[in-house]
C-alpha cells in the first residue's frame, strides 16, 4: 500500500488539476470570448506538443493509410469537442461540465457495442442506467424544474464526440506513440478551431483583460493536457487503467468544490443528489464492466442459499 501512495498522490494532483482547470476557464470565459480562448489556446499548445514530441527523442511519424482516421480522432478529441465543450461550459456551470463530461466512457461503450467491436456485459448498462438517472435528478426532472440549459446538452454532445476520438485512437495506438498521436491529432485540430475563432480573436480587447484571466489562461495551456497525461499514463502502466479510471470519477467532485471559493457557486438539493447518484452509476459501471446481471443474481441466490 505504501509503495502506492507515491501513485495515488500522482493521480490525485491529475484530477486536481483537472478540475481546476474547468473552474478557472469558467472564470475566464467572463471576460475573454470563448471562441478566441479556444483558439489562442490551441495555438500555443500545438507548438508544445511537437516539442514536447521533439524533446522526448520521438521523430514525427505519419502513414498516408491512417490519414482519414487521424483526420476524425483530431476532429473528435479537439476540433469538434472543444468547440462543444468550451461553448457549454459557458453556458453551464463547471460543476455540471466536469459531470456530464464523465459522460464520454459510457458513450464509448456504446459505440462499441452499437458497432459490434465489443461485447458490453449488462452490469456495466446497470451502471449506465443509474447514471443517467443521476443525471435526470441533477436537472431537476423529478423536483418539477427540469432547468436543462443549452450548455448541458453542448456538454453532453462534446462528451458524445469525445467518445468517437477513444474509439478511433484505440485503432492508432498500435502504431502511432501516444505523444506522437497526441501531436498530430492537436494539429489537425487546431486547424478545424482557429478559423471559428478568428474573429472573435480580432474583436477582442485583451489590454482588458484581468491578470486572474491570464493566469487562468496560461494554466489551461499548460496543465490540463502537457504535464497531466504524461502522469496519468505513468500510473496506468503501473496500477493498470482500471485503478486509474477510478479517479476521473474525483473531477466533478473538485471542480464543485473549487467552484465554491472561486466563483462563489451555490448548489440545490437535488443537484446535489442527482451527482452523488450519477457518480455511483459510473463506479458502478466501471467495477462490473466484466460481470452480467445474471452472474450477479446467480451469487445472491447462492449467499441466500448459505
């Protein structure tokens, strides 16, 4: 256990970060446009990425065959997802982004399942099913207010997306390093973002811009992806990616938690309720991934039995 603390620490500065990172664009987001923040972010974080590649010995490889699967994994995981993602959460809080972003594992499955490339046993749908009861609970369908704002559904969609990108840098991994996919799907990217943002970026007044929203700037860029995902995939090569998951469960719980403090956000009842649910649906998903409901039913009728 000891040995693990190290690990556990690791992981828990990823998701710390993480969640933070949501609270501080929300901030952000009220005085820059989110358009031109996306932009101006992947701008300088696309150049990072190839250095990064550059410094880590790693030359630049790309096979003409893959180009359409790049194509749609740099649509998928930035091009179109952070277009969803930073439009909903302005216009959502960060405590309902960082959950309904949780999202993207579930959507993934099913892709998979629709598609016929896995079998997804039925204690991971039970999982699936709580969830999005959570979810329905957050949003107030059963306390008659059902508030669902238009970010939550940019959200959920960006989420939706971001499903796509697991399932198509699954297919490229065998190939490609992950800094190196890194690399070339942010690029391909960043050139889908910054004609969306151009104008935004052009009617923007930074000299306005408060010094928190430029730290809060200069953190996104740097912490979020470029000195996170390397630690995160440390602690998957030693503990597996199964222990590991359990800990992007934490994101929302931070991010709400830090939304308190910094943006001085309130949350009701129900929301409360609704993301300790949606939150138990995920760990329930991920911890019976591999079990049916039929084995779990055969192991109750037999503990009765005793």
């Amino acid at each position: 256990m000891k040995s693990r603390l190290p690990v556990y620490g690791a992981l828990f500065y990823v998701v710390f970060c993480w969640g933070l990172n949501t609270v501080l664009i929300k901030h952000a987001l009220t005085e820059i446009d989110p358009l031109a923040f996306m932009s101006l972010r992947f701008l300088i974080m696309t150049p990072l990425a190839l250095v990064l590649l550059r410094l880590s010995g790693e030359k630049l490889h790309l096979e003409k065959r893959d180009l359409p699967l790049l194509i749609g994994a740099g649509a998928c995981g930035y091009g179109g997802y952070q277009y969803l993602w930073v439009l909903g959460l302005a216009h959502t809080t960060p405590f309902a982004s960082a959950l309904l972003g949780s999202f993207a594992p579930i959507f993934t499955l099913a892709i998979l399942a629709i598609g016929g490339h896995e079998r997804v046993r039925s204690g991971r749908w039970l999982g699936a099913a709580v969830a999005l009861a959570g979810v329905a609970i957050f949003e107030g369908v059963f306390a008659g207010r059902a508030p669902f704002q238009i970010g939550d559904a940019l959200t959920l969609a960006a989420a939706l997306i971001f499903a796509g990108y697991n399932v198509l840098s699954a297919k490229l991994l065998d190939r490609y390093t992950p800094l190196n996919l890194l690399a070339i799907t942010m690029a391909i990217g960043t050139v889908m973002i910054v004609p969306s943002g151009i104008g935004a970026i052009a009617h923007t007044d930074f000299a306005a811009v408060s010094p928190g929203s430029w730290a809060a700037f200069a953190f996104a860029v740097f912490f979020p992806i470029m000195l996170t995902y390397p630690v995160w995939s440390w602690g998957i090569s030693l503990i597996g990616a199964g222990r590991v998951s359990l800990f992007s469960f934490l994101t929302p719980v931070i991010a709400g938690a830090l939304s308190i403090p910094i943006l001085h956000a309130r949350f009701d009842g129900h929301q409360l309720l609704g993301a300790g649910v949606c939150l138990a649906g995920m760990l329930v998903s991920n911890l019976l991934g591999k079990t049916s409901l039929a084995a779990l039913w055969s192991w109750r009728t037999v503990g009765v039995e005793r």
